[in-house]
C-alpha cells in the first residue's frame, strides 16, 4: 500500500507551497536582472520580494506577492497583505489566486483586477501584470533620477542665460 495521506491542512499547504514556487520561478524566469526573495516559513509577511532592478543595477521598487490557492476568495487577505506592503516599504502588491473575488460587479472573468490597491490576479495573468507594474516602477526611478538635483541645475541654466558667454553665444547665432 502506499503512505498515509496527508491531513488535509498539511495538503492545502503542499498545494499553496506549490503555487508560490511556480510563482517564484515564473518570475526568476522572466525578471533575471530582479532579486526575487521569498518570505521564509514561519515569517509574517507575503510569499515573495521582487525587487526591481534596472540595467545598471539601481533597485527601482519593490513588489509584494502573496499566492493563495484555494478554493474561495477572502477579502481579509486584502488588509493582511496592505499591511506587509507597508511593512517592507513595497510600491506595489499582489494577490495570486487561483478564487478571484465574486462579489465584485462587472467580474466576468477578468485576469486581473485592482482592489483597495492591491492588485489581484489569476496565474496566468501573473507575468504580464508583473511586467505591467516593473514598467512603472522603472519610469518611476527615471523621472526620480531626472529630478534629482532639479534646483541645482536650474540655478545653473539661469546663471548661463545670465551670464556674458551667453549673450556672446546669441549675438554670433
């Protein structure tokens, strides 16, 4: 015969295991340059970091993944998971699972959906809303990039226009 069966608390956990690894090496597959961190066992927090680093090297952000399967959707899942994304400081949050809120009007189906700022998304709709979200997170650092030191460079063009180079400049042109 073969071993007992797992209690069935012990096989939903196998089974949430299961899809927050396939989560982890979809998003290792796809984001190489990301530091994808799982949250350790036993730990309060969501299932995965993703850090999001752009070509340089530079950490744009951080999303929080939370995998959930189960079979019903809980909306208590949304406060947990707000209140980790406030914890480690994350730009974004999401909710993998294999249930999407019924409750909501309009749900026909949608990959993905927007909750109380949390996004919620089936597993297949994992990829392209993280792709979605890194995207904003890297536009986001560039715009802070481009913005740092604003001041500075201003007082510098206005002392250029002010100056006698300049106004040599303009009258050879």
């Amino acid at each position: 015969m073969g071993a007992p069966a797992a209690p069935l608390g012990t096989r939903v956990q196998f089974q949430g295991e299961g899809l927050e690894v396939s989560l982890e090496a979809l998003l290792r597959a796809a984001f190489p340059l990301d530091e994808i961190v799982p949250v350790p066992k036993g730990m309060n927090g969501a299932d995965l970091l993703q850090r999001v680093r752009a070509p340089s090297g530079a950490c744009c952000g951080t999303i929080i993944w939370e995998a959930k399967q189960t079979k019903a959707w809980q909306p208590l899942w949304l406060r947990k998971l707000k209140d980790d994304q406030q914890a480690v400081g994350a730009e974004a949050a999401v909710i993998v699972t294999a249930s999407m809120p019924k409750d909501r009007s309009g749900n026909c189906g949608e990959p993905f959906l927007r909750e109380s700022d949390v996004w919620i998304a089936r597993f297949d709709a994992a990829r392209p809303l993280a792709e979605a979200l890194r995207s904003a997170l890297l536009e986001l650092h560039k715009a802070r990039l481009a913005n740092q030191g604003r001041s500075e460079k201003m007082e510098r063009l206005y002392a250029y226009i002010c100056s006698p180079q300049f106004t040599q400049r303009v009258k050879t042109v």
